[in-house]
C-alpha cells in the first residue's frame, strides 16, 4: 500500500474530506459510491462498481429481478433451464 501523505480528521459525524487531488486520480465524482472494506487493521475505500452477481463481471451488466447480472451469465442460465 502507498503512502499520500495526507492526514485529514474526522468530523464529529464520522466524515472525512477526499482531496480533490485523490478524488480526480480516482475519476470519484460528486454522489459517486464508495465501497468500505477492511482488511486486519486497515480501512480501504474503493469506487464502487456494479458487477455482476454471478461472476463479478462489471461490463454489460443489466438488473434481471431485481439483482446485477451481466449478459453472458443470463445467457448461460437460460441455455440451462
């Protein structure tokens, strides 16, 4: 993991401020999402994006049911119906 640097507090709600710089390194958007992981002692962010509930696919995904699927696992599950 890479250094930045950078220290920022948290506020007295639990927030904290992503540089602009980090945030244009990352293509963060304002009302992006962020996924929260925590690995041992360590607390990740990472951008969110949708995938495929099958196979973690994240290109062509469509919702079927209410749930990500992408359009070859959709593909493969009607072939086996």
């Amino acid at each position: 993991m890479k250094s930045t640097g950078i220290v920022r507090r948290i506020d007295e709600l639990g927030r904290i401020v992503l540089p602009i710089e980090l945030r244009n390194k990352m293509d963060i958007k304002n009302k992006d999402s962020i996924e929260i992981f925590v690995e041992e002692d360590k607390i990740i962010l990472k951008k969110y994006v949708p995938a495929c509930l099958f196979c973690g696919n994240a290109d062509d995904v469509i919702m079927y049911k209410g749930k990500l699927v992408c359009k070859q696992c959709l593909q493969d599950m009607t072939r086996q119906a």
